[in-house]
C-alpha cells in the first residue's frame, strides 16, 4: 500500500507468464466485501466524468490500459493522482470528491464498489458536499 496525501494507492498480484495476470480478493487486496464492478471506455477526449462523492460506497478505481488522472478532494484539501498501472488502483473512501479528467483514447477504468448502484448515494452538488462535510 502506498500513501497519497488524501488517499492510497492498492498494489495488487501481477503474474507474468506468456502474459500478465492480475488479481484481487475482497477484505484482502480490496478493503470492502464486493458488491459491483463497472468499467468506463471510449470516453471522449477533454471528457471531466466523476464530479461527485458517496455518502456510503467506497470503491477501488484501477486504470487498466492507457492513464488518467484522478483529482481528490475532502472538502479541505485536494490532491491530484496519476494512474497507468493496471496493478495499481486508488482507494476512493466515502465523502470524497472526485473528477476524472486527461482520459486517453486507450483509457479503460475498472471499478470495484463496495455496494450496488444507489443513486440516493451520490452528492452531486459540490456546495451540498462542502455543507454535508462540516457535520461530520
Ligand atoms: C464513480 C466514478 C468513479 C448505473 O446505472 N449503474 C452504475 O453502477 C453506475 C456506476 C452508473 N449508472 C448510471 C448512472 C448514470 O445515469 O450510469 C450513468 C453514468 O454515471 P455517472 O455519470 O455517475 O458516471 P461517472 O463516470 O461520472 O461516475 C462513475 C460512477 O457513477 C461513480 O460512482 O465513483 O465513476
């Protein structure tokens, strides 16, 4: 595991034999039981997906193919990650915003969350998450 300034960065198993495997198991390499994946392509050039944060779900995000960059934000202090490993994913924890941006055309995400999609979970106004923060 390494640290971020908001965040870390999950290492899992790569395999090389006449190809390169990777793998990870819940509560082991992924912190959470598993509830869904997703995975985001084709996504258009100049393209900023994300703008939101969950009030429950946390999530690992891994770049697969090509690089993205993911901007962290806690509602005090932001941080901007840089993906391109396909072993190597960021930790999204609850209550913490995020944008995608710098897609490439090559760009697969895979994600893995902690719950099912629940529109009722995400805060997609930046003020609301701002408010929603100072109570915690
Ligand atoms: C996240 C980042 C990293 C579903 O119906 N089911 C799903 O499981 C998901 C993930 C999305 N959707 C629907 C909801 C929207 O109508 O797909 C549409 C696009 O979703 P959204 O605009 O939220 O996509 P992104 O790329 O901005 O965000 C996604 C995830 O939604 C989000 O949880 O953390 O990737």
């Amino acid at each position: 595991m390494q640290k971020t300034k908001l965040s870390h960065i999950i290492e899992i198993p790569i395999i090389k034999d006449e190809g390169f495997l990777c793998f990870a198991e819940e509560n082991k390499h992924i912190p959470f039981p598993i509830k869904r994946f997703y995975y985001i392509l084709d996504v258009d050039d100049g393209a900023i997906r994300g703008k939101h944060a969950h009030k429950e779900t946390q999530q690992v995000l891994f770049c697969l193919r090509g690089s993205i960059k993911i901007l962290l934000d806690n509602g005090s202090e932001k941080e901007e990650v840089f993906l391109d490993k396909p072993n190597q994913g960021i930790f999204l924890d609850k209550m913490m915003w995020h944008d995608m941006i710098d897609f490439k055309k090559d760009t697969l995400l895979l994600i893995i969350a902690s719950d099912i999609y629940r529109e009722e979970d995400y805060i997609r106004d930046y003020d609301n998450f701002i408010s929603l923060i100072k109570t915690l």
